[in-house]
C-alpha cells in the first residue's frame, strides 16, 4: 500500500527445512542456516562484539527486524522446562540484534506467558531498547479480532527509533482496537470440502484404528468433545483439556493451531464434517497463509505441521507495521493526520479476502 518493495536482509534460523522453505519463497533473501547468537554474541547494552561488527557489515541497511523467538520455552503447555527454559534466551537475542542493526522499527512477538520467563527476558529486552534510544510498547492481541479464524494470542514487544518521531504505544492501539467480524472455518476451508490427493500437503495423517472409532463416535452422536470414557486412560481423569480429541465446529473459530494439528490427541483438530483430522493445507488456511505460498521443500508432513504450526499468521506482522508507517507519515507530514477508518481501509490484503 506504501509502494515499498521490499528487500530481505537477513532471514537466519537453525532450521534447514524452514530455510529452505523461505529461499523458495523469497529467493532473492539472504537466508543464513545458523543460531542467530553465532551473529549477535554480544551481552545487552555492551559494545559490539568483532563477530558483531562483521554481522552488522555483511548484512548491511537495516529498516525493520522483525523476529519470533522459540516459544515452546514459555508456552502454559510445556509443563517440564516452563520458564526456565534455555530457549528463552533467544529473546534477548533479538533486542541485540536491534542494538547492532540500529532499524527504525522492531517487532517481536511470543505467547503472553513470555512475560513471566524465569529469566526476565522481557523486562531485560525493553531496559536494553530504552538505554539504546528506542520507544517501547507491549500488549497482547488477540488475532481473531484481525480476522484470523483463530483463537490465539500473542504477545507483542514493538519498538521504534526516537529519531523517528513514531509512538509505538499509538500504533499497538490502533491493532488492539482493530475489530474485525470473527471469521469461522466454513469461511476459510469450504472450498477444500472433498479435496482429495496423495500429496502431504492435503493428505489427512492416517490414524490409529482406535482414533478412528473416536471419530465416528464424535460423527455419530453429533458431539464435538469426546467423553472420559472414550478417551485413553491416561486422559480420563479431572482435567481441563476438554479440546483434546475434539471436533472443530464450522461455523466457530478453530483453536490454536499449533504443531500438533494433525493428531486428535493434541488438541481440538477433527475436520468439522469430514471424518479426519485437518490437513496442512486446511491448518496453513486457518493460519492466514495464502495458497501461493510453497511448502514443497518441506519433505514430509511432520516437517509441514511443524513449519505451519510454528507459523504466526502474517496479517499480524502486516498490520503492526502499517500502522507504524502511518504513525511515521503523519510525524514527517504532520497536516496528514490517519484516522482509525483509513488504517481499516487499507487493512491487509488477507483481511479482505479469504486465503
């Protein structure tokens, strides 16, 4: 909408098979296959490191770092390792990365429990920022009210340069109080109703005869929970994940769709009306990702739910940042003031049409 093309910089992550996924994808990025600590080692507020110094000179102009530390570490579903896990010192990662790259914007997102991370991540990541003359906002947003049809939340640290005149605390309002109609699963999946191929992209996972029954029961008695007493013994006890072995509804929302997607022991993921867990296809579409984007690098489906599920839904990265750029115009051209209908107008493109 602002008519910027842009240039991708540096995409760096330790997985090949996303790596892979993004050169194919964006093939004109610079995609490096390495820890993202190997090109920011520095501790927060020091000076830059030589291995610094020498990131900061290959990857050249930076504008935006946007960044999604691991979050399995703070996740309220990682029950062993939950806030003490080492994986959350990747977040401070990023607010190195800003300190070095020195963009006019920066974004990373997380799951809200990140806030009570053992280690303060955090509250150590905004006090870096500040000391390194950044505005810091933060707020949890819900991403069904951006027209995902997803109940899921996430937590957002968004920072701008001083010297660019932007409120991030201003733009994250204009996102938490964007309102879009709830979308539901008949409105992103109907057309994939009866959708059939061998392909691991839009093939179910085969399950377990005894899964199997499951469904038909769910199927049979028009219920969307499954009973204690259908459920293996380990899970009929007090409990309260009621979603597990669930049946998505079609005119509601999907949960959170997370690696687990194609298994109906992790969660609420059996098709609405098709008797079958959702396939990748149907889990990158309740994602917001769009049908031209290409998973064949992806060599296998546990390899696809893992790069889906790990996903965030891009509208939300698109929406924050347009809000900044508007937030910056109106700083450079004060007579241009945005008003909340004009950032509705030119919403993302995956709000205004289905995937």
């Amino acid at each position: 909408m602002f008519g910027l093309n842009p240039t991708i910089a540096l995409a760096v992550d330790t997985d090949h098979a996303a790596a892979e996924v993004f050169r194919a994808n964006f093939p004109t990025a610079n995609v490096m296959e390495k820890p993202v600590e190997a090109l920011f080692d520095g501790d927060l507020s020091d000076p830059p490191t030589p291995k610094e110094v020498k990131s900061k000179k290959l990857i050249g102009p930076v504008n935006v770092v946007l960044g999604g530390p691991p979050c399995q570490g703070h996740s309220n579903l990682n029950n062993h390792t939950r806030r003490r896990d080492p994986r959350n010192s990747l977040y401070d990662r990023m607010a190195r990365a800003v300190e070095i790259l020195k963009p006019e914007f920066a974004m990373v997102e997380n799951v809200p429990a990140v806030v009570h991370a053992s280690e303060g991540v955090v509250k150590e990541s905004i006090k870096a920022l500040q000391a390194a003359n950044y505005v810091v906002a933060c707020t949890n947003v819900n991403l069904q009210s951006l027209g995902i049809p997803q109940r899921r939340k996430r937590h957002l640290l968004v920072a701008a340069s001083r010297d660019s005149g932007v409120d991030p605390e201003r733009a994250l309002n204009t996102v938490k109080n964007f309102k879009h109609p709830d979308r539901t699963i008949a409105w992103a999946l109907y057309d994939l109703l009866g959708k059939t191929s061998e392909s691991a992209f839009d093939a179910p996972t085969r399950v377990s005869d005894r899964n199997a029954k499951r469904i038909d029961w769910l199927f049979n008695n028009d219920e969307f929970d499954l009973p204690n007493h259908h459920r293996p013994k380990c899970h009929q006890g007090e409990h309260s994940y009621s979603s597990m072995y669930g049946r998505l509804k079609w005119h509601e929302p999907a949960q959170t769709i997370t690696t687990g997607f194609g298994s109906m022991g992790q969660g609420r993921y059996v098709h609405p009306l098709e008797k079958r867990t959702i396939t990748a296809h149907e889990a990158a579409r309740l994602q917001g990702i769009p049908d031209f984007f290409k998973f064949d690098a992806a060599v296998n489906r546990t390899t696809m739910r893992r790069l889906i599920g790990n996903a965030v839904p891009p509208a939300l990265s698109e929406l924050v940042l347009q809000a900044m750029l508007w937030d910056l115009v109106n700083a450079i051209e004060p007579a241009q003031k945005t008003t909340d209908d004009s950032i509705r107008e030119r919403s993302p493109r995956d709000l205004q049409q289905r995937p």
